[in-house]
C-alpha cells in the first residue's frame, strides 16, 4: 500500500513488522506449494479483477466479521482462485446465473468452479484470530521502548484476506461496513458516507482503483483539519493533540511539495489516523495512512535525536518530518503505482525515501542533502554486501536484523535515484517519474521494466541502475 510496501506498498505501500512480513512470507510460500497462484503476481488475463464490493459487519471487541463479498472480473473463466482468511466459513458461492457453484478449500485458500461467468458473489463469517500488530512498525524508525501501545486500533488488510482475496490487481472498489456504536472506521479509498443507527454507525468507502482493501477500526473521531491542494482529514484518540507531533503547515508543505512535482492524486482528500503508542512508525494505503506517534515523544526528542539517526538507517531530518513524508509518499509509489512480485518492492520504497530526500533538499538545502546522502551510503557500505534490492522480501527471513532489509530495499534505491539526479538533472528525473506515473497508472511494475521507463531508451543508464538493484555493494564510481 510502505506500503503500507507498503505496502507496500500495496496498495498502498504498507511499513511493517518483521513478524508481520514473515507470516506473509509463510502464506506466500505455501500458495506456491498448494499449486495456487501468488498473490503479490498478476494471475492469467482472465483472473484481472474489474470491481470489488464488500457490504458487511464487524464486531470488534469479539473480532467478528459477517459480510458478502461481490467480484466482476473483466472477463469469463472456468474457474478462480481466492484467498479467504482460514477462520471465516464460507456460506454461499453464487453468480449471477447459478445460485450455487461448487468450490474446493483448504486452508486459507479456495478454487471456485465458475464456467463461463465474469461474477462471484460470496457470503462469510466467522471470529478472525489476532493479528500481529502492523503498527508496531520497529522496522522504520525504532525506539528502544518497545511496541507497547495506548490506543488499541483493529486492523484488517488483504494480507488478512477479510474479504475473497483474487491477487493484488489495482481495482475499483465499494466498501461498506457496521460498526457497533461507540466505535469508528477508516479505511482505503475515499470515506464518502457514514450513517448513523442505534445500535450500529455503517461507513462507506469508495476508490475508483486502489491495490487491496484496508479497515482500521478503533475509538477515535476527527480531530483536525489540514486545508490545502491536498486536504488532510485528521483523527485521534480522546484528548489527543495533533500539533504535539506535526504542524499544519510541515503536513500542507509536504502534501504540496509532492503535488508539484509528481501530480494529482486519484482521492479528494486523505485520512490520517494517529495511534499513540511506544515506538514510531506508519502504514500507508490509497487515502489512508496510520501513523504511529510516541506518548513521550516530546520529552525525549532532545536525547532521542542522535539515537534515532544512529540507530536507523531512514532517519534523515527528524524523526517526525521521516515519518510524514516518507508514508505521504506512498500515497504516490504505492498508491498510484505498485510493485508486481515480492522481488520489485523496492521499487515504492526506494522511491518514497528518494521523495524524502528531496523534500529535505527543499527544505534544508543542498549542504544537508548531501549530508544525508553521505550518511546512507555509510549504511550501504555496512550492510550491502549482505544481499540485493531485488532481494525484496526475503532479506527480512534470512537476517533478523531489520535495518539491513531497511539499507537494501530502503536506501539503495533512493542512492541510485540521486545518483541518476546528478546524471540528468533532478527535473528531467523528476519529470520521468511524473510520466510513469501518468502512462503506467494503477499498473504494477517489475524491475525490469520501471528501470526501462526510467532510463528512457538509454541502455547504458539502465544498466547502471540494474547494478544498483540486483549487484552487491556500491556500484563502483564512474
């Protein structure tokens, strides 16, 4: 989504847990086992996913989900395969045409019979089993207080499979969902409506195309309002205070700075939710972002700055500004445009750290820009030997130590993004990234072909960039 990758860069580019990765991982691989088809790859044309709508009810003290799920796929197959968390029961699987098809499921994954239709419509229940914590986002920005939180937030994405999960295809998407009163939801796209019952507030989200759904619930209300090209809704928990942690006028520049040279986004406005907690961190989707602040924060800052830069290879201003504008980033690379395999997610997280170096170049200057490009490359020549970018995801099983997948997938990237600056100018770059943006919209990019868009036909540029992605190390100076 950061995302989110994330998440990632998903859909937005979703930051997560090292735990949270891992169980994604062991999903992943056992799809693959199973003969199913991985849900971070395009399945075959047929599976192309056109609309998705969810209308259902969520419970969140029991953590009880009750929804029916309709899919239009942009053509007819003979059959479909989906993903659905393993404790949600299936209760009917229908068409348009047939009112009962036949399915097989094992596990957290099911094959559904549907010969010559382009439609699924598919009703679940059942009590989802807790989650590892996606705002415990230790990966980005740690603090050594550890992921202990305050505000307890529930917290469903596609990686959760809460709703028939086809793969992550950029898609049209209608989500309305019942909360029980005293409780509120977020979630990705545009929030267009909320009603109110007596005994259930019922939320509706909308997004002409956005890479996975997301539903974050909890007992916050709106507490701000950041007017501006790009409108931020703001939310909190009771008493929270939103100009403890980010001003209105750092979150407007960031918003407008992005704007300016990468373009429009595809919602009206974004929704940012603030959750306080022990350590510090953000998940992003299509007009949601999450960002995890600190209670103590303010206390600590003075004798937590040169820790935090220590500690952490993206931290490059401060640890709040890092945060805002490396998760607003992934509202475009992750939002906008995604990565097609588990290998290309450095794609949106190279990208979204490179967006934050320069808005730190435009904030601070050229002296501190180089300043922090010294810095990375320090953190390159530490850990780059210990694998590739294009490693992706399977650096965070074979090394427990976070900030090396963070130099890797994080930080290389970004280093060959302002290596590539300095070659054809920081505009030209700028506006390359601003095309892919418009030519491959709402698409999912493999290596291959972002750093052919990137390199605009030359081949000894884009095989330069390759030695960044796939070679070990610094590419040596030219």
């Amino acid at each position: 989504m950061g995302n989110v990758d994330r998440r990632d860069s998903r859909g937005g580019d979703e930051v997560k847990t090292e735990r949270y990765i891992i169980v994604f991982l062991g999903m992943f691989l056992f799809h693959l086992l199973l003969g199913f088809a991985d849900p971070g790859r395009p399945g075959p044309a047929s599976d192309k996913l056109r609309s998705l709508s969810i209308h259902g009810y969520f419970d969140p003290e029991r953590n009880f989900l009750n929804a029916t799920a309709k899919l239009d796929f942009a053509t007819p197959a003979g059959e479909r395969r989906l993903w659905l968390a393993k404790e949600l029961n299936l209760s009917s699987v229908r068409s348009s045409t047939r009112p009962d098809l036949n399915f097989q499921r094992e596990s957290g994954q099911f094959l559904v019979r549907n010969p010559g239709e382009n439609d699924l419509q598919l009703s679940y229940s059942g009590r989802l089993e807790p989650n590892s914590d996606p705002f415990d986002t230790t990966g980005v920005l740690a603090n050594p207080m550890g992921p202990e939180s305050i505000d307890d937030f529930r917290f469903l994405s596609y990686t959760r499979d809460f709703y028939p999960n086809p793969g992550i295809d950029f898609t049209a998407m209608d989500m309305r969902f019942s909360v029980p009163r005293g409780w509120s939801c977020l979630g990705s796209g545009r929030l267009s409506s909320v009603q109110s019952e007596q005994a259930t507030n019922t939320y509706r989200f909308d997004s002409s195309d956005a890479k996975g759904m997301a539903l974050v619930c909890g007992r916050f209300t709106q507490v701000g309002f950041v007017d501006g090209p790009i409108p931020f809704k703001l939310y909190g928990g009771a008493g929270f205070k939103t100009e403890r942690y980010f001003s209105a006028a750092d979150m407007g520049a960031v918003a407008s700075f992005y704007r300016e040279r990468f373009g429009a986004l595809n919602v009206p406005e974004l929704n940012v939710l603030f959750r306080r907690g022990r350590s510090f961190g953000g998940v992003s989707y299509n007009g949601l972002i999450v960002l995890n602040v600190d209670e103590s924060w303010e206390s600590r800052m003075a004798r937590s700055r040169n820790l935090q830069r220590r500690g952490s290879p993206l931290s490059l201003l401060n640890v709040k500004l890092d945060l805002l504008a490396h998760e607003l980033a992934h509202q475009w690379w992750g939002g906008l445009i995604s990565w097609k395999t588990p290998a290309d997610n450095w794609i949106t997280e190279g990208l979204a750290t490179y967006s934050t170096l320069l808005w730190l170049r435009d904030r601070q200057g050229e002296n501190a820009y180089r300043k922090a490009l010294s810095q990375l490359r320090r953190w390159v020549k530490k850990y780059g030997r210990k694998g590739a970018s294009a490693d992706g995801f399977k650096l965070k099983l074979w090394h427990r130590d976070i900030r090396i997948y963070q130099t890797l997938v994080y930080v290389k990237p970004a280093l060959m993004l302002a290596e590539l600056a300095d070659a054809i100018g920081e505009g030209e770059l700028c506006l390359r990234l601003r095309g892919i943006l418009k030519d491959r919209r709402c698409c999912n990019l493999d290596s291959d072909e972002f750093l052919r868009l990137l390199s605009a036909g030359d081949e000894s540029l884009k095989s330069r960039c390759g030695e960044w992605v796939s070679g070990l190390g610094l590419p040596q100076e030219r």
